[in-house]
C-alpha cells in the first residue's frame, strides 16, 4: 500500500471538518500524517525531589497521606493540596481550579503527578494528573510529542490520531533505504524511526529516530535532485553552439582590462558548456565587485557569434538601466544590437523593442521581469542570463527558460552561498566562483560608530568629497514614520543638502518614478551630484567606481547579507574606501552583525556567519529560492549528515544495479511515487 496514495480522512477520527484543518497543515495523506513529526516533547519522566530543578517542570509518583484539603475563592476559583509521598519524601502537592479530582485522591492512592517545581517550599503545582492504573501504564517516564496545530485541531488531539494512524497503517511503513547504508551508519529501520520520533520512550531513543530521519531526508532529497541532474543532462535538450572561439579571444583582448586568472576560468567553464550538446544550468557565484557583469558580455558575445539571441534578466529598473549602459558600451565593438525592456517604456517604445526583439534584429535583451511576460516572444534564444538570481523565484527562472528552446542558462549571484545551501538549494546546477578580485582594489575599511558621532561622520563624508570622491548615504526609511523612531532619507537629504552645501546631495527611493530614479543615478554616476542618501533600492550591482563612502544609517535595521551588498558599492575602484555603520543597536543579534562586518569583508565568512545568526529559514527566503522546507533535518546543525549523504546517493545512482537490483527496490519505489505525485524540481 502506498500511503501517500491514502486520504487521510481514512484514519479513525478524522472527519470532513478535521480534514480541512489538517490541509492546512499541509497534511492530506496518510504519509503526511505520519510524517507530521513533533517539534518538541514534554517530559513526563519520573524523577525524585532530588533530582528535580526548581521552577522547572518535575514528574513524581507517590502516594497520597491523608485527604486532600480545599479552600475556595468565591465560586470559581479553588485551591486544593495534598500530601504526598514520594520514595519517603513528603512533599505538597497543589492543585489550582482542578476540584474534579477531590474524588480520586483517597489516603493510599497512587498517582502520578506534574507540574512546577518549588524545591525551597517542597511544592509541586500540578497541571496533569494521572490517576489510574492505565494512565499511570501509559504516561510513566514518557516524553509527550507536541506538535503545531491549527483551527479545531488540538495537539491532544493530534497525539491521539497519529497514534491512530501507527495502528491502522503502522505495517504499511516500508523501508527505502538499502541494508547497506542502514548497517554503515547502524541506523534503525524505517517504522521504528518514525514511531519513536512521535512516541520515544526516552531521549536516547528520540536521538536514534532522529539520526536516522535526518540521515533520509537528506539523502532522498539528493537522490532526487542528483537524479534529476543526470536526466537533464542525459535528454541533451540544448543544442550545441558554433563560436569562433578566436574572435572570442580578440573580443576579449579588447577589453580595457585583462581578466582576472578567475574569469578566465568561469569564462572557458561557460563556454565550454555553451558548446556542448546538454543545456547549460550553471551558477556563477562571485563577490561583489569581482566583475560577473563582464563575464556575461562575454558569454552573450559568444552565444551571438553561434546565431543566437540573449537575454539578461536583472532585478530591478536601476539596474536593468545600468547593465544596459554597460554592457551596451563592452559589446560597442562588436556591433551587437542592444534593446532595453522594463516596465517603464511608453506603451508605444514597448511596442517597437518587442517587435524587434521578434523579428531578431535585436541581439542582445536587457530587463526585468517585464521580460518574462507574456507578449515577449524572441526570435531564437539561446543563452539566459540572471543577474542576483536569488532574487528571482524559482518560476519566474523557469518561465524565462521557457522563452527558447532549451537555452543555456547562466544564474549569478553575489550573495555567497554557504556550501551546505548551494548543493541543497542549487544541487542541480554546476557551480563556477570567481574567487579573485581585480588587482588593484584596496580593502574596505569598515568602522562601527554610535548615532552620537553622526556629526563627525558628516565632517569625514566632507573631507572625501573634497577629495573629489563620492559617497552613499543609506536610511532605512523613506519618510517620517510615527511607529519607529528611526532616520529617514528625505531628513537626512535635508540636512546633508544644507551642512555639506556646496557639494551636491542627491535623493533616491523607491517611491520616486523610474525616469526620477535614472536621472538621479545618471547625476551621481558622472558626479554631477557627490552624495546620494538611498533606501536600499541601491543595494543590487550598483557600480559607481568613484564612490568611496559607504555611510550606513541605523545600520543594525539591516541583515548581514544586506549590509555586505551595501558595502559592495565602494571599493570598485583604485581608491581606499571606507564603510561606516551608524548604528546603535539593541538587541544581541544587533551587536553581532556590527561586528562581523568589522571583522571581515569575505562574503563567504559572512554568509556563514549569517546562517549562523539567522538560521537557514530565513537565510534568503526559503520559498523564493526554491530552498527546500526540511521536516526534521536542519541545514546549519546537521549540515556533515548532508554532506555525506550527499556522496552516498551519488554513488547509488551510479552503481550498476540500481536499476534492477533488489536491495535499491525501496529507493526506486520512492522515485517512482514522486513522479507520480508530481513533484518536480524545476
Ligand atoms: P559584480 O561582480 O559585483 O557584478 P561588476 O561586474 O559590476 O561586479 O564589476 C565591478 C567593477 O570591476 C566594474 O567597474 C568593472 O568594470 C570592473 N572590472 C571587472 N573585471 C575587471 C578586471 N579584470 N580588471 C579590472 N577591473 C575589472
Ligand atoms: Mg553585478
């Protein structure tokens, strides 16, 4: 029986109306039932007055002395409390509104009981109390799952119903995993595992059936991916392109700078990939300011060069603008055709690039999401390129994929991915880094100051301009806002317009029109205006080499990942730059952030540290990603599990008998119910 095939209004107990709360949580079958594991577990297990820690919650059994007393508050509210025996200790027991139970507690009744304990007083304040012989059986040395519940249901009866369905379906649990890996790591087989880790008898065996559910997880999910892999690599969908590779040379040779010795490698990777029959699926990881942009011009040179359109997608307008600019000004030379397409273009300019775009006069597209709409339609394309790909869902990828024949796709990104993130979140992709910036750039100084000395920031921000550099001022608001107390960009605008007169203040954010936006950026990017105070619309690929002053405003508002792009605008250049956080934080995590990004620059130290502070949850939307939502394994505490079970699927996969021998006949039947449940990676 497959359960993920059986409703789960087919367990005793659960009706339409429970049913429908049980959706919510994600929970139709029977598997998801089951799979519905506890978050966390109360302890019932039995301890002595000895053992127990005061204020916290104790379990004792013992046997009442004499008869309870009870003193009542009005007609409602009652204390009552008992003596009780326990392994020779007395102590007192208090029951608060619980009279119902007066009748049960007779002199000599054994019972167990829980609740807060006071070890100064020797009182037990009792929640629960198991009275009979049955519940005594049931409850004594338990851990009590607790799970998250929703509407009607309560996690009582949510207890009660997976039990239910242990007993219904229990025997129907198979195992997937071959013997092999199960006597590697000595895990315990399937059915146990998921029953123990609703109901264990005691922390060791919880420990066990999580290992072994960990260990699963994480290894079904790379088998799938990995799988997944293989197939598309396998289909050879892509076609392979014809490029002059020589001309690729000379273009490159051109270029006003050389490539670093780490772009010259994420180059030939590319192209290698471009003149190969499977289609490219790759992610190029660099750091800010490492120069992904230029690798791009490149790929898109060659992609032309074999008959082909590209696309850029990017997002937001600012940068669309800016990469348009730029790799207009690479690709001069060569002649290729550029088109911008945003959201902004008149109704009439829309018309004109799109039509261009389909009859193919146009080689290279440049845009956000606007080119993923429907009424874009390219003559032939061929490569795909995403700037800050995190920042895209995971539809919104495969919509633009979509728009050609099975193009290549190149994703970039400069937010660095802790290892365990990329091969769960990426796993399907090959993966280039640039680790190398270009020669010539300084370290960026990074300074942690108290609002307090924001004067004598403004004085520093004075004496760079004057230098004839540039500077960013960033806020974390666009206007007065009454909620919270902190700075705004239209009154920093205003102050800085009037203290640093008379250089010249710029104001960007993202409540300005797109035209607004480019003119403002246009005056900064040439020097027309020396300081910008932004929101974060700049936060993205901003490149303006001449900026030297990253001032971040309330600094502690931000994540790390958020401050490490921010800080990412300067130091572009051949100038020292300099970043300050203005910033007095109040909370723990605050303080911690300030000073990662004091002590390091290395975005891939940070992303760590990041993962660390935030968890993988929120590391950078989990859902937006296509992060994987795992159900019992956790990315950053269990991240050596994923690691080797990561090689152990890749070497199943590859063993010869996977596909007929028995020992791989749970895996395959895993295999097989995804499909049909259609469950898809893409
Ligand atoms: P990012 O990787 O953050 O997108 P960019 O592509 O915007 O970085 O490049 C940052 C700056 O570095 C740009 O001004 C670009 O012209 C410059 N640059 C890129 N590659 C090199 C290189 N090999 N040598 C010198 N400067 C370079
Ligand atoms: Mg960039």
């Amino acid at each position: 029986m497959d359960l993920t095939a059986v409703p789960v209004t087919k367990v005793d107990g659960v009706g339409e109306k429970r049913a429908e709360d049980l959706a919510q949580l994600g929970i139709t079958t029977v598997a998801d039932l089951l799979e519905h594991y506890p978050y966390r577990y109360e302890d019932y297990r039995l301890v002595s007055p000895a053992e127990a820690v005061h204020e916290e919650k104790a379990t004792f059994r013992g046997r009442i002395q004499g008869s309870p007393s009870v003193r009542w508050y009005g007609k409602k509210k009652s204390r009552m409390s008992a003596r009780l025996d326990v392994d020779g200790v007395i102590v007192q027991v208090v029951w608060f509104n619980q009279t119902f139970l007066k009748n049960k507690l007779k002199p000599g009744q054994s019972l167990i009981v829980s609740g807060k304990w006071d070890a100064h007083r020797l009182q037990l304040t009792a929640d629960r109390t198991f009275v009979s012989e049955a519940e005594q059986q049931k409850q004594a040395g338990r851990l009590e799952p607790v799970y998250s519940v929703t509407g009607s249901l309560s996690v009582s009866w949510m207890r009660k119903t997976i039990y239910q369905a242990f007993v219904q379906y229990g025997r129907e649990i198979k195992e997937v995993l071959p013997e092999y890996l199960l006597q590697k790591y000595k895990l315990i087989e399937r059915p146990k595992a998921m029953y123990f880790l609703h109901f264990p008898k005691g922390r060791e065996e919880g420990r066990q059936a999580r290992r072994r559910m960990v260990y699963e997880e994480f290894f079904l999910y790379e088998l799938r991916l990995l799988k997944h892999r293989l197939e598309t690599k396998e289909k050879g969908k892509g076609t392979p392109k014809n490029f002059d590779r020589q001309k690729v040379n000379d273009f490159i040779d051109q270029l006003p700078f050389p490539l670093t010795g780490a772009q010259r490698r994420v180059v030939d990777e590319i192209l290698g990939d471009m003149e190969a029959a499977g289609q490219m699926n790759r992610l190029l990881q660099g750091d800010v300011g490492s120069g992904k942009t230029v690798v791009a011009a490149i790929a898109l040179y060659a992609n032309y060069l074999a008959g082909h359109q590209g696309a850029l997608m990017v997002p937001t307008e600012i940068l669309a603008e800016q990469h348009a600019r730029s790799i207009r000004q690479l690709l001069e030379p060569t002649g290729l055709q550029v088109a911008l397409v945003i959201g902004s273009l008149t109704a009439r300019e829309r018309r004109e690039a799109l039509g261009q775009v389909q009859m193919g006069l146009v080689d290279v597209v440049i845009g956000t999401h606007a080119l993923i709409q429907d009424g874009v339609v390219f003559h032939d394309l061929g490569l795909v390129i995403t700037d800050e790909q995190h920042r895209f869902g995971v539809k919104q990828r495969g919509m633009l994929r979509e728009k050609g024949r099975a193009p290549d796709v190149l994703h970039m990104t400069a937010t660095p991915i802790p290892r365990t993130m990329a091969i769960t979140a990426f796993g399907d992709m090959d993966v280039s880094t640039i680790d190398e910036l270009p020669a010539g750039r300084q370290p960026i100084e990074t300074h942690w100051v108290k609002t307090d000395l924001w004067p004598r920031v403004i004085r520093f921000i004075q004496k760079e301009c004057r230098k004839g550099r540039q500077a960013y001022v960033i806020c974390p608001l666009i206007e007065e806002s009454e909620k919270v107390d902190l700075q705004n960009a239209q009154d920093v605008f205003e102050e800085l317009t009037v203290e640093l007169a008379p250089l010249r203040v710029g104001l960007l954010h993202g409540k300005m029109s797109p035209t607004e936006k480019e003119e403002v950026m246009r005056l900064f990017a040439e020097n027309e205006v020396q300081i910008l105070v932004s929101t974060t619309v700049v936060e993205v690929g901003v490149n303006v080499p001449n900026a030297t002053v990253m001032v971040v405003y309330d600094a502690d508002r931000f994540g790390l990942a958020q401050l490490h792009q921010l800080r990412g605008r300067v130091g572009r250049g051949q100038h020292a730059s300099t970043c300050i956080l203005v910033a007095d934080p109040k909370s723990e995590t605050g303080i911690e952030r300030m000073r990662v990004m004091t002590e390091t620059t290395d975005g891939f130290e940070i992303a760590r540290r990041d993962l660390e502070l935030r968890g993988p949850g929120d590391f950078f939307g989990v859902k937006q990603s296509g992060m994987p939502d795992f159900k019992v394994g956790d990315l950053v505490e269990d991240y050596h599990v994923l690691e080797v079970a990561r090689a152990d699927a890749a070497e199943c996969l590859a063993s010869p008998g996977f596909l007929d021998h028995e020992s791989y006949a749970g895996l395959r039947r895993f295999l097989d119910s995804q499909i049909s449940n259609g469950s898809n990676l893409d």
